[in-house]
C-alpha cells in the first residue's frame, strides 16, 4: 500500500496554529491534502495529529485520521522520526502493510503533483530505499563568512577567498517538502538510509519557521500562481 503521512501536531509555538492557519482562504494544510489526492500515487492519506480541531478539517478536505498523536511525540522535541515510527507500529497493530511511505509536511502549499511523480521515480530505482527533495545553494558554502565578536567580517575558509565560483564544487540543502520511503527494502527503519535526491528550483522551497517566513511563503505562492 502507497501512502502519505502528513504530520500537523498542534503546538507550533513561533506562528500560532502554524498548520491550519488561513492561506489564501484555506487553512494551509488543504493544499498538501490536495497535491496528494490530485497526484493519485496513494492509497491512504493520513494526517498525523495531537489535535481534534486538525483532525476535523483534515477529514473535511479528504484525509483521514485514524488515530490521535500522543501528545509525548507532539511536543517541540518530537522528531520526523518519532512521528513515523509511531505510525509503523499503528500499522503493524492494525495489519496494514506499507509499500511506499510519502511524509509530507503541511505548510507545504508549494508542492506539485510533478515533484511527487518525480520522488516516486526515483525511489523506485535500483537499491534506493530514501528520497528527499533538495535544493542548490545559490552561492558557494566555501566562501561563506564568519562574524567576530567585534562585528568583524573574515572567510570561514580563508583558503577559498580568490577562489571563482564557478570553479567550485555544488553543495546542497535537505529543501524539505517530503520523504519517500521505499519499506519494501526497508527491513528496519533505521535513520541512515540509501538515499537519492530530487532537485527542485529555489522558488519553490521555503521553510516557515516564523512569521517573515510565512509572509514571504504567501509572496511565492502568489509568484507561482500568476
């Protein structure tokens, strides 16, 4: 069985129901539901929740959720690998099998039904049992600067600071619009795991920690819609 896991526990401290909060007219956890209904790669999708109020509108708009989220793996140490560890063990109880897992965050209004299809290619590649979505640092990480105490500037690297740019090697970042799980060759779920990744351009790829986040999210989101 294909399934999407979306976990929205309730106490987002930084932005107040950071999960469900107005985007555009729909609380913004509608617009992964959404992706994920309208890619028709899953079989299940499940949101991961503490909260009645969340579960309500996740039901609302087409997932399920099965079951509440202890509230000691819905706390701000709570870690993606709590979350879906808990899951597993929900589905061992409850005798469904997990073919392919798709974690999928909810303040995720960015995502396309492209990028989903893309994942999945991947993860069904030859030996890949992971597949995360990730982004190009737009500027070389070896030129990065450091801060001194007296607001001093100096190269973290000093041995880079004539180096060109385009002489140096690509870095990335974990851009965190989801996790695909092949449990298939997955015998144990174990946080190392033979992992592939899926590029996606910048303007695409915001985190929303804070409110500048979430603002500047809405300034994508309006960029990628004209």
């Amino acid at each position: 069985m294909n399934i999407c896991l979306i976990p929205a526990r309730s106490g987002s401290k930084r932005i107040k129901n950071k999960n469900i909060k107005n985007f555009y007219g729909k609380p913004i956890i509608y617009y992964s539901i959404k992706t994920a209904k309208k890619s028709k790669l899953f079989d299940k999708i499940i949101v991961s929740t503490d909260s009645k109020k969340i579960s309500k509108i996740s039901k609302m708009y087409g997932a399920e959720t099965p079951f509440l989220r202890p509230k000691e793996i819905s706390d701000d140490y709570a870690t993606d690998y709590d979350v879906i560890n808990h899951f597993i063990y929900y589905c061992k109880k409850n005798k469904i099998k997990i073919n392919k897992l798709c974690y999928l965050y909810p303040t995720n209004p960015l995502i396309n039904v492209q990028i989903l299809k893309q994942c999945l290619r991947e993860l069904n590649k030859k030996n890949c049992q992971k597949v995360i979505t990730i982004s190009r640092f737009p500027h070389p990480i070896q030129r990065a600067l450091k801060k001194s105490k007296k607001d001093n500037f100096d190269y973290l690297n000093k041995s880079f600071a004539n180096s060109r740019s385009q002489d140096l090697e690509n870095f990335y970042y974990d851009a965190a619009k989801c996790y695909w799980y092949n449990f298939d060759r997955i015998k144990k779920f174990r946080k190392k795991l033979i992992t592939k990744g899926v590029e996606i351009n910048r303007d695409l790829v915001c985190d929303v920690d804070n409110l500048e986040d979430f603002n500047f999210l809405k300034k994508l989101f309006r960029l990628n819609n004209i």
